[in-house]
C-alpha cells in the first residue's frame, strides 16, 4: 500500500511535507472513511500511516486555511485538469464575481450581460477567468469598481488575468481567442467579414453593390446616372461637421447633382453653410412651429413646420434644376403657394387625409434659383416637411435626414407607411444609419435599440428592396450613462454582421471620448468638431473607396494610389503619379508629376507639371508648366502656368496668372491672377489679390499687405509690410518703408518706425522717384562722410594747407582747402582733374588772391600766416 501512496503523490506532485485540510477522505478496499486532524494539517507521515489517498475534489479547507488548495513551489500534472463552468442566460444585469466564481463563464441568451471581476485582493497575480459569449449581444467585462476591461462580441471567447492584485480593481491583461466565425489552418486565416490593419474594422464592403453599380456608371459618363443617399440620423448628421464633408467630397470627386433633401425643421442645422456640404441658404419669416419625431410628424427627416398665419413664408436659394416641396396633409388642411425665382406660381391645396405629398417645379435652367413657399389660405393649418434642392446631371446627391435630439425611438415612432412614401421619393440607393448618442444619454436598453434600428432598415428595405444598407457607428461621448455607447456600436456591428449590412467602426477610430477630447477632435461632451468630423469622413472614404473600380496604363505612365489616374478615357503619357486620387481625372495631360494625396486631382489637359504635397495643385485643369512643393501649393491653380511654389500654401489662391515664383510658407497666398512676381520668404506677398505684377519681395513678410501694387522692390523682413496698392518702391532693410502707402518712395533702413511721418525723418536715406529728373529728391538722415582722403600740405616756411576733393564727378567737381596760419607755398595735385579749369567761388577770410596758381590738374597756394578756407569747383 505504502508504494501505491508514493506513486499517487508523484503523481500529483504532492512531495510537500504539509497539506493544509479539515476533512480528507481516504480509500479502503471496502470503502471510504474521513479523517479529520484537528491541528489542521495533514503530513506526510499522516498520510503513510493512515494508507490515505487523497481525493482533490472532496477537499475541503479548514478555518483560515486558504481557499485554494496550495501545492507550494512544486509542480503538479496529471492527464487532464478539468475546470467548472457556469452557465448564464444574458438579461440585461450584472453579474458580481467573487473568488470562488469558476474560471469558465458561459453566456447565451439575446440580451447583453455585464460580468465584474473579484476583488483583486483576494487573488494572486496570473488568477485567470474565461468568458464564452454565445449570446446574441456584447458580453462586457469589468473590474471590481466597473471599469471595462473587455467588450466581448457575440461569438467570441476572451481570458483575463490579473497582473497586479494591490488594489480591489487590481490590473488586469485580456486575450482573444479566434472567434466562432474564424478558422486558422496552416495555409490560411479565414474571417468572415471584413478587417483593417490599422484596428479599426470595417465590415462588408461587398454589399454596397447598388452603389458601386451607380459610380460605375457615372465614370462611364452613363446618362442619367445619379447616385443618391439618403442619411438618417441625430445632430451628428444634421449638423456641419460629419455629413457635409463627406458629402462635399463625393459631389467634387462623382459630380454635383445637387443638395438633395433639406428639411425645415431646427433639427436640420442646414443654414447658409448647407448640411449636405452645398451652399443652400433657407431662410424662414413668419411664426412657424416645429414638430419633430412623433406619429403626427410624416417626413423623411421626422420634423416638420407648420402655421396657420397667412402670408409666412420659408424660402430656399441654391444651384438647381429641379425642387420638389414636400408637405403634409392633414384635415382642412390650408394653401401655399410655390414660385421660383418670384414667378410662376403654383398654389398646393394640403387638404385631405393626413399623409405625405409632393409639388415639384422642374425643367429649370442650371443655375441658382429661389424656391418660396408661402402660405395664402390657412384653413387648419399648413404643414411643410422640406425640399429637394436637384440637379438634373450625373452626379451624387446626399439627402440629409438628421434630426437633432432623436435616437432610434423616435424614428421607429413615425407612420411608417408616410416615411416609406418619402423615401421612395428620395429614391436612395444606399441608406446610411447614425442613431445610438441619443439612445445611450436616454438610457434606452441595448436590445431596445438594436430593434428599432431592425425596424428602421427594414422600412426602408420595404421602401427600396435594392437599396444597400450602411449602419456608421458613431464614437465615445462624456458624462455617465447607463450603457456605454461601445455596447450600442459592438451590438451594432453584430447586428449589421448577420444581416449583411455594411458597417463602419468610429468607435477604435476614434478611442475613448477623453483621448479623442484632448486630441481636440470634440466640440462639446456629445458633439464631434469639424477635425473630428474630418476624421470620419477619411474613415468613410477609404471603406468607399476601398471596393471601387481602379484604371491604369501600363505603357508610358506609372502609378501608385488608389484612385490615382482613374480616368477609363485617359490618353495622356509619361506621366508619373504616386498618391491617393492624384490626376485621377486626367485625360491627354502629359508629362506631369504627382507625388502626394489629391495632387494635380483635377488636371485634364496641362502637362510639364510637378506637384509635390497634400494637394498640391489638386485644381490645375489646363495649367502646364508649374512646380508645386508643399502641403496646399498652389491648390486652387485652374490655368495658369510657369508658376514655382514652393511652401506650404505657397500661391495657395492663384488660379490663371502666370510666370510667379513664391517661396516660402503662405508666399503669395492669397495672389489669384498675379503675374510675373517673386516672392522669397514666409508670409512674402501673401495678400497680393488683384492682377499684381512685377513685384519682388524678398524676406519674411515682406510686401505682406500687397494687393494691388506693381513694380515694388522690397529686401528685408516685413520691408513695405503695410503697403496695399503702392507701385514702383524700392524697400531695402528690416521694417523698410514698413508704414509706407504711397508709391515711388525709397527707403533704406534697418529698424522700426513709430509711424509714417517718424520714417521719413528718421530712415537712413529717404526719397522719390519721378521721370522727372528735376522733381526727385533724396534726403540722408545722419552725417555724410564721402570717404575722401584728406591731404595736409606744409607751407613753405610754416603753417599749413589741408586739401581734399569731396566731389569727383564727371559733371561736378569739388575742392576744399583750410588754410592752417599758412606761410609761404603749399601746392595740391587734384585726385581727379577738371575737364575746365574751375573757378575759386568762395573764401572764408583768406582773399581770393591766395590762389597764386590754378589750372585743371592743380592749385598753388600763397599764405601770410593765412588762416581760412578756399573752395574752388567746376567740371
């Protein structure tokens, strides 16, 4: 027996001296009896002499024992360590672990769940616990004080272990194990669905099919072919910071078929800037009321106005072929009537049962028109819902359906059948969902909301069979909630997963709300900022973009980028080009070089350009000959050529003029069709506006305020910095001319002047410039000193004559004598003869007939203790 307990314990590893127990139960070959030591401890002796065998599952700890079985430093092994599992049904609630929670948590059920871990104290570090989420929601794991250490999606498998247990919320390591819906074999790793590398994962971009037939055939140029967006959603999207850049982009890249649908309601934020990314101005007179998101409201936004005043009246302005009003009946409903640009009216009678309707005036020229609709009967009321603001042309279309305030409650709240009628109108072939802030601040429950948003899809799949289907989740927002939003987007995602809906993932692209915050991407606790909506539009884009088809040419031309030289009609050759959407419109331009996101974008025909930078002459259509480096250089240039910038947002405004070269950040900025100028050094030129030429400003900022001026000179910082419309200055040094306005002027200096009249005066050398010789002038403020040497000549017997010639020109000549108590003869060569013998024009005491010899090449002078000056000039 002795040998059969030896074997048992190496078996188990059990070669400690001591076991802490209460109770162990031993084998008999004729049954089981317990021994209890009332110490507490079992020893190796105990066990020999007692032929006890160990059986773990019938341990139990005595009084202040561990609740682990320890086996201190020593190994144990045996052929298979089966863990305890418990099985949870989800409801919606929290769990709260202890140390004695088994390792295995299993979830099922169609609810979400919330497990919290133990008390980390009680552990120690590697204490490990699994979590098995077979429900059809997010399993969320937190630590002690609720803090997410996990978001478990439905289908996968997650392990946490603590790795510091100094705390009740310790710290804790989590690991994934491959999902149910992946397999990873020697050859391959197959995930359903879709994955970034970046870790933000974007799902199912191959069900966008309607939309990728639509952009197809609108770069074929296919007739008729409009793509059209219909945007459902919260103030994220009815605001101007995530629905109107991405909507921009896709009119500028597809073609501009217009604004699309722009409600009436203060939900719909769509004033002057445009919520669809398009310069649509509506503005509002009279006492409208608004209703938003209730079964009275049927809209395609889920807000309305309505009056009963005669004479209020709501008007739109923007470019458009086509408006199509829609508005409300309702019982003795009242009129309004529609005109366009303040003629041809039409009156629309709203009485009737209560549904959605449509008036529409189309067939006008491309243009900007102004739609009125105003009201002329009041009977019970009238109730207008919006308008499609349209253009008849190949393009994308983006209709704004946000509403400000609503979650998915109150979009499901809506007569369906109305909405559904407004969605056909609209005729989207992709329907973008953003709901769940709303949700989340409300406290609406998870599968809640994943319900009304399945309500939601499926109007709008009953609507439009065809239509894809995007769900765009939205980030972190501060502050306390019930759920956090993560829970909303992961069952989202889930959502979006099984029923083969497109997703797109803000939430990893963004992180949590305080890191997003401090990278200054949020405006307030809820709201994104326009950087933050930047963010998601290239999130969007890239998944866009991602399944589109690409062209190249193999032969003469070499690209790299997506979307780059895209044009299926391109001819153009020898063009290299390495950026996203750099020349993807161009058709015969030849020879031009693009390196840099959206460079050279819109070129069609220029060639012999190179453009370096983040748009980089992305607006160059017919432009040839220019070189752009820098972020923005030369961004807006359409046809102009021979142009070098060099700097960020160098010629950043130019769009025709030509033969300019700006170097330097923000060098000639804002020049739109300036030729022939230079600009050396940051801010050079910058506000230079009008048809500006031959300026050159060389140094910071020099000829900064520069609009309109021509022919300028000005070398040093800030030289003429605050001149507009001077021509013909010559500035030479820091602050140079600096207060200087007019034209003309010359100045030379090296500090800074109070103001205009303190130059003047005080600038080493001021003057102007005239054709007319006689009417220019030059004033040298401080002392002149010509340089010439001075030539002291002794008198014969004593004293002296000290000579120089200040002026030496060819027509003007100039000699000063000082005679020193001169006695005798002192004779001067002159360092430049005089063409004409001159003349002795004044005397300072001595008499002229000092002089005693006076030709071209010399003087003599004769002195009795002389004392005085001579000065003799001529030519």
């Amino acid at each position: 027996m002795k040998k059969t307990i030896i074997l048992l314990l190496l078996s188990l590893g059990l070669n400690a001296q001591t076991i802490p127990f209460k109770q162990i139960q031993k084998s008999t070959g004729t049954g089981s009896t317990v021994v209890t030591n009332t110490a507490g401890i079992l020893t190796y002796t105990d066990i020999l002499q007692s032929s006890m065998i160990p059986t773990l599952s019938t341990y139990i700890p005595y009084t202040g024992a561990p609740q682990s079985f320890t086996m201190g430093n020593y190994n144990g092994y045996a052929n298979n360590f089966a863990s305890r599992a418990t099985n949870v049904v989800s409801a919606g609630s929290t769990t709260s672990m202890t140390v004695l929670s088994t390792r295995l948590q299993q979830l099922t059920g169609t609810n979400t769940h919330t497990f919290n871990l133990p008390d980390a104290t009680t552990l120690f570090i590697g204490f490990t616990f699994e979590f098995n989420n077979n429900s059809s929601l997010v399993l969320t794991v937190n630590d002690k004080g609720g803090n997410l250490i996990a978001s478990v999606p439905s289908g996968g498998y997650c392990r946490v272990l603590t790795i510091a247990v100094s705390t009740p919320n310790g710290a804790w390591d989590k690991h994934f194990l491959m999902p149910s819906n992946a397999s990873f074999g020697t050859n391959q790793l197959n995930i359903t669905g879709g994955l970034s590398s970046n870790g933000t994962y974007n799902y199912n971009r191959n069900y966008l099919r309607d939309l990728d037939a639509k952009i197809s055939n609108i770069q074929q140029t296919t007739s008729n072919s409009t793509l059209s967006i219909a945007w459902i959603g919260d103030s994220w999207i009815a605001g101007t910071t995530v629905c109107p850049p991405i909507a921009s982009y896709l009119r500028f890249k597809f073609g501009d078929a217009g604004c699309g649908y722009y409600g009436v309601g203060a939900g719909n934020n769509g004033n002057t800037f445009g919520s669809n990314g398009q310069s649509v101005t509506r503005t509002k007179f009279g006492s409208w009321a608004n209703k938003v998101g209730t079964t009275y409201v049927k809209a395609a936004a889920i807000s309305i106005d309505s009056t009963s005043t005669v004479g209020d009246s709501i008007y739109w302005v923007g470019n458009a072929t086509d408006f199509v009003v829609h508005y409300q009946k309702k019982a003795s409903g009242g009129n309004f009537v529609i005109r366009v640009d303040g003629t041809n009216p039409t009156t629309v009678t709203t009485a009737g049962t209560s549904t959605i309707a449509f008036s529409s005036k189309t067939g006008l020229t491309d243009g900007t028109h102004t739609l009125s609709v105003k009201v002329s009967t009041a009977g019970s009321g009238v109730l207008i819902c919006g308008v499609e603001v349209n253009r008849n042309t190949n393009g994308v279309r983006v209709h704004n359906l946000g509403c400000s305030g609503t979650s998915s409650t109150n979009w499901i709240n809506q007569d369906s059948l109305s909405w559904q009628t407004a969605i056909q109108q609209l005729n989207p072939n992709l329907a973008i969902i953003t709901l769940g802030v709303n949700d989340c601040v409300q406290g609406i429950t998870v599968p809640t909301y994943i319900g009304n948003i399945t309500r939601i899809v499926n109007r709008v799949k009953a609507a439009m069979p065809n239509c894809d289907v995007m769900l765009f989740s939205q980030g972190d927002i501060s502050g306390v909630t019930t759920y956090s939003i993560s829970l909303y987007m992961e069952a989202l995602k889930n959502y979006a997963l099984a029923n083969n809906y497109a997703y797109i993932d803000n939430v990893s692209l963004l992180g949590n709300y305080t890191q997003a915050n401090n990278r200054g991407l949020y405006t307030d606790a809820l709201h994104l900022n326009l950087a933050g909506g930047n963010v998601l539009k290239l999130n969007f884009l890239d998944y866009l973009m991602d399944g589109l088809p690409m062209y190249y040419d193999y032969n003469t031309n070499l690209n790299y980028g997506k979307n780059s030289l895209l044009s299926s009609v391109a001819t153009g050759t020898y063009n290299t080009v390495f950026g996203v959407n750099s020349m993807s419109v161009n058709t015969t331009g030849s020879q031009n070089n693009a390196f840099g996101y959206n460079t050279l974008f819109k070129n069609t025909t220029g060639s012999n350009n190179c453009a370096f930078g983040n748009s980089a002459l992305s607006a160059n259509t017919t432009g040839s000959n220019n070189v752009a480096f820098g972020f923005g250089a030369m961004i807006t240039n359409t046809t102009g050529s021979q142009n070098v910038g060099l700097g960020s947002q160098a010629l950043n405004s130019l769009t025709s003029g030509g033969s300019n070269v700006a170097v330097g950040y923000f060098a000639m900025r804002l020049s739109t069709a300036a030729s022939g100028n230079s600009a050396f050094g940051s801010s050079a030129l910058q506000v230079n506006t009008g048809s500006t030429f031959n300026n050159t400003a060389i140094g910071a900022g020099a000829l900064a305020a520069n609009t309109n001026g021509n022919n300028n000179t000005a070398v040093g910082y800030y030289a003429n910095g605050t001149a507009t419309t001077g021509s013909g200055n010559v500035m030479l040094g820091n602050f140079a001319g600096y207060y200087e306005t007019a034209g003309s002027s010359l100045y030379i200096d090296n500090t800074t002047r109070t103001n205009l009249a303190t130059q003047k005066i005080q600038s080493l050398i001021y003057g102007t410039f005239n054709a007319s010789v006689a009417s220019q002038q030059l004033t040298i403020n401080g002392q002149l000193n010509l340089g010439n040497a001075q030539t002291s000549v002794g008198g014969s017997t004593s004293g002296t004559a000290n000579y120089s010639q200040p002026f030496s020109g060819t027509a003007y000549k100039k000699v000063i004598v000082y005679c020193a108590a001169l006695l005798g003869t002192a004779s001067y060569t002159f360092p430049v003869a005089f063409t004409q013998t001159p003349a002795i024009v004044t005397t300072n005491g001595p008499a002229a007939g000092v002089v005693t010899a006076l030709t071209t090449t010399s003087i003599t002078i004769t002195g009795a203790t002389t004392t005085g000056f001579v000065i003799i000039e001529g030519y």
